[in-house]
C-alpha cells in the first residue's frame, strides 16, 4: 500500500513507527537509562564462550511458552528488534546519532 503524503513529511509508517520506539528502548538498555520495570525484564546476551558475537551489542531473546501471546511482550519484541538492526547503527556513540541513522534505516526500509 503506497502512502505518499508520508514521505515529503519524512514520517514513518506505523509498522516501522514501533520498530523506532522498540530499538530507541534497547539503545536505553545499553545506556542504563530505562526504567526499572523495563530494565530487569532484559537482558545482554553474554555468550557462554568466546564467539565472534561475544563483541557486539546484543540482547538476549526469552524463550515463550506460547508464540501468539509470548512474542507480543516488550520483553520478546525490544531483543527482536534490536539484534535486526545492522552493527553499525547498534554501536553508535550518541542517542542523537542513533536516532538518525534509525530513522534513516528505517525510511529506507518502508519506502524502498
């Protein structure tokens, strides 16, 4: 479905409008800036021995009971989203920078 009065206003479709507020939720993680109740239910993926991922900026995935509830939870979906995106967005050095290059990312992902 093409929306065109999106683009020249660079908003993003609400599909990838989530995706934006899910990875800027994980960007916090790594910043130890969310709240509590966000913060204790993730986790950084710390692999149990020395792999090529052990370097890079990654949450850990929860296993769910049911795929139709479980993978609805903020808890499954800010890893999700997080580990899709590309290294060089997940090590940016500020929030500003990485809001960019999210944005960015994702405007060329729904309007490619």
């Amino acid at each position: 479905m093409s929306l065109p009065y999106l683009p020249p206003f660079h908003w993003l479709p609400m599909k990838y409008r989530i995706e934006y507020k899910l990875a800027l939720l994980g960007y916090r993680c790594f910043e130890k800036s969310l709240p509590p109740y966000l913060s204790h239910s993730l986790s950084i993926y710390e692999p149990s021995r020395s792999l090529r991922s052990s370097s890079e900026k990654l949450l850990r995935i929860p296993k769910t009971r049911t795929k139709t509830l479980g993978e609805r939870t903020f808890r499954y979906q800010i890893p999700t989203v997080w580990n899709s995106l590309p290294s060089s967005i997940r090590d940016s050095s500020s929030l500003s920078s990485f809001k960019t290059q999210l944005k960015t990312y994702l405007f060329r992902k729904a309007f490619a």
